[in-house]
C-alpha cells in the first residue's frame, strides 16, 4: 500500500480590513492555474456578500459552499475527497474547535488545507480555533490593515457600537481597523446598527 505524503496547513490572519479573504483567494485561485483540484467552504453565518462564494472586501470572489457545523464541512467534503487536493475555508474564527481534528485529519490524508480567519475578537481576546490552528500550521500569514484614524498598521478590529456580543456579523460601518493607540474595545456609538447571530457549532 502506497504511504500518502502529508498535506500542510497554511493559515491566514489579521483584522478585519487586512485582506485576508483576498489572499485567500489568491491563493485558491493560483491553485486552480496549476491545475489543482479546489473546494471551498465557509459558515453560513457570513452571508454579506454571496451565498455561494467567499468575497473579499475589494469585491473579488471565489466559489464555496455554505456549512452549518463543522459535521456539516466533514459530510460535504469527505464523499469527494478523493477528487480534491486543495480544501479553502474561510472565516474559520467562526467554526468550533472541533474544526481543528478535521483539520489534521485532512493534512494526513495529503490535503493542502487553507484557511482565513479573525486571529482576536473585538475585545483583543484570541478567537475561536484560529490561535490553535495557527499553532499547528506549517505556514502562517498575519497581516495588517490601515487605523482608520492615523493611517499607522493597524492590528486591531474596532467595534462601532454598544454590543458586546461575540458574533456581528458587518463589515464598514460596524467595525473599523485600528492600531495599538487608537484601539477602544468599548467604544459607545448607539447610532450604528448591528446584526446579531450565534456562533457557528
């Protein structure tokens, strides 16, 4: 029996605005150039742009599939396993930790598995899986956005508004990128209107 070569686990992070969904996608895309089999997935909790694509937030796209659970991602992914070589995720700060086993799971079965996602919540705090995965990945990539404030790199995401629920889902408008000086966790804009939603089991 022919021993399978192991995959690698490529892992891109930063604050909103950084351009972690279009890296992604670069990376995707470059994938299929070399004639690679791709498949795609996010949480069906981020639905701002398209249902059926992954959208950066310059407005490049690439087909995914929508996932409930992380059981969801396995049921959908593992029946054309065979067929693929490279698996994209997006968004994983919103999956369970649970996506972590599947993970390893897939990088032992020779799959390049290549996920974006928020490495700290609105209050600074690690989140999700994403601190985890980043610390098993062959390869991590941490970007930087720009404050909106001083224009400085920007490793923070700021919330517009009074919720402190972990999951509001929205892009400009309800967060901005801000650096270590201008960062305010509690920040109060009662004006901002926000979109509630649990996070993704």
């Amino acid at each position: 029996m022919t021993k399978v070569a192991p995959g690698r686990i490529e892992m891109i992070t930063g604050p909103m605005f950084s351009g972690k969904s279009e890296e992604l996608i670069r990376r995707l895309k470059r994938a299929r150039i070399a004639r690679q089999r791709v498949a795609c997935y996010k949480p069906n909790i981020d639905l701002r742009y398209h249902r059926t694509a992954i959208s950066s937030h310059s407005s490049q796209t690439h087909d995914a599939s929508t996932v409930t659970t992380v059981e969801d991602l396995r049921s959908a992914l593992f029946p054309q396993l065979e067929e693929i070589e490279v698996v994209g995720i997006d968004e994983v700060q919103f999956f369970s930790e649970t996506i972590i086993p599947l993970t390893v799971e897939l990088v032992h079965l020779g799959k390049r598995v290549v996920m974006a996602g928020l490495d700290t919540t609105f209050a600074a705090e690690p989140f999700g899986p994403v601190p985890d995965l980043m610390a098993i990945a062959d390869d991590v990539t941490k970007l930087s956005a720009v404050c909106m404030v001083c224009g400085a790199p920007a490793i923070h995401t700021q919330r517009l508004g009074q919720s402190r629920e972990l999951v509001v889902v929205g892009a400009a408008g309800l967060y901005e990128a801000r650096c270590r000086t201008h960062f305010q966790p509690w920040i109060d804009d009662s004006k901002s209107e926000q979109l509630e939603l649990p996070s993704v089991p």
